[in-house]
C-alpha cells in the first residue's frame, strides 16, 4: 500500500533553515508529480511547492518562492523540502502528498515544523 | 491565487443531508473539473473523499457526492453519520493548486 512517511520537522529560530524529507513506498515513485502542503494550527491548508515525476517542472507558491527548495532522488525514493529564512509565518503540519494531475491522493502523517525565538 | 470560500461550520443531525459549498472563480473552480474534497479528522492527515468534481476514489462510501454550478462546487453528505464528523477542505488544481479555508462539520 501507498506510505509516505515525512521527517525532518522541530523547532527553529527565525531566519533559520531545516530540510524535511518524504520517504516513500507501496508506489513507483518516480511515475509521479509530488507535492508539499502545510497547514497552520487550526487553520486551512496551503499548497506549499509540487515537483514533476523527473524534476523538471517546479512550482512555488508566492508566500515561499525565493526561500524554499524542493527537490527528489528518485533512486531513494524520497522527496526533500529544503527551508532558508524561516519565518514565524512559517509554523505549521507539513504534509507531503502523492500528485495525480487533479489531485493529490495520497498524503503523508505530516511533520511540525514551529519556527520561534 | 485567492483561496477558495467555505462556510467555517455546518451541522446536521444524523441521518440528514448536508451541503458543504466551496466558491472561487472563473479562473479556478468555474475553469475545469479538478475540484476535490478531502475530509480529516483532528490530528490526522487529510484523506481524499472526491476527485474531479464528482468522481469517488475506490472505498469511499456513497453517501459522499460532489457537484459543480458555475463558480461554485458542493460536497453533499447523505445518511449523516456520527463519524463524519470532522473538517472538509476542497480544492482546486488550477495551475497552482489552492485549498478552501476548510469546513468543520458538527453532527448534532
């Protein structure tokens, strides 16, 4: 069956960086587009980046482009969210999802990232 | 992109029917027939409920329906049951994708 198991989250001081990572199976992994997704303490969700199959097509969304990094190996089956001037903004469930090209399917227990002084 | 608009709470007692509404625009929700709903409990991940408006992933009960007027799609929830009690969140796949504000269901 499809797992997604992400790690990687913790406590961070502003301005500061972590990597999350997504560690995949059940699936071959490198057939599919993958997404990063966060959610606020008691709020919504918000789409955060999403990778193609290959890596070829990224995408950010506004509130992170020019401070986070996705990126996946395929050979590990694992996808990465590399996080630069963390801000308090930032805290949240970080959720890591298989893409299908209208939904996200499968989704990850999530890992907390909380960014405080 | 704006996030899409949904009623912050709905409530129903068991065995009616709910109606869960998420409108966005004509560039989003109005263009293509990639909205989805994904319902979740507190603490746990956001499971998929419908796809592409209407369609229900394998072992999803039929009790839960989608559909789409214009700029606006539902979720519909028939027989309510003490366990769908949890938020709904739809979203659409619209170039980037964008999530509702999520909707938390009471079940009286």
């Amino acid at each position: 069956q499809v797992q997604l198991v992400e790690s990687g989250g913790g406590l961070v001081k502003p301005g500061g960086s972590l990597r999350l990572s997504c560690a995949a199976s059940g699936f071959t992994f490198s057939d599919y587009y993958m997404s990063w997704i966060r959610q606020t303490p008691g709020k919504g969700l918000e789409w955060v980046s999403y990778m193609s199959s290959s890596g070829s097509r990224i995408f950010y969304a506004d509130s992170v482009k020019g401070r986070f990094t996705i990126s996946r190996d395929n050979a590990k089956n694992s996808l990465y969210l590399q996080m630069n001037s963390l801000r308090a903004e930032d805290t949240a469930v970080y959720y890591c999802a298989r893409d299908t090209e209208s939904h996200s399917d499968y989704w990850g227990q999530g890992t907390l990232v909380t960014v405080s002084s | 992109q704006s996030a899409l608009t949904q009623p912050a709470s709905v409530s129903g007692s068991p065995g009616q029917s709910i109606t869960i509404s998420c409108t966005g625009t004509s560039s989003d929700v109005g263009s293509y027939n990639v909205v989805s709903w994904y319902q979740q409990y507190p603490g746990k991940a956001p499971k998929l409920i419908i796809y592409e408006v209407s369609k229900r992933p394998s072992g999803v009960s039929n009790r839960f329906s989608g559909s789409k007027s214009g700029n606006t799609a539902s979720l519909t929830i028939s027989g309510l049951q003490a366990e769908d009690e949890a938020d709904y969140h739809c979203c659409s796949y619209v170039g980037s994708r964008v999530f509702g504000g999520g909707t938390k269901l009471t079940v009286l």
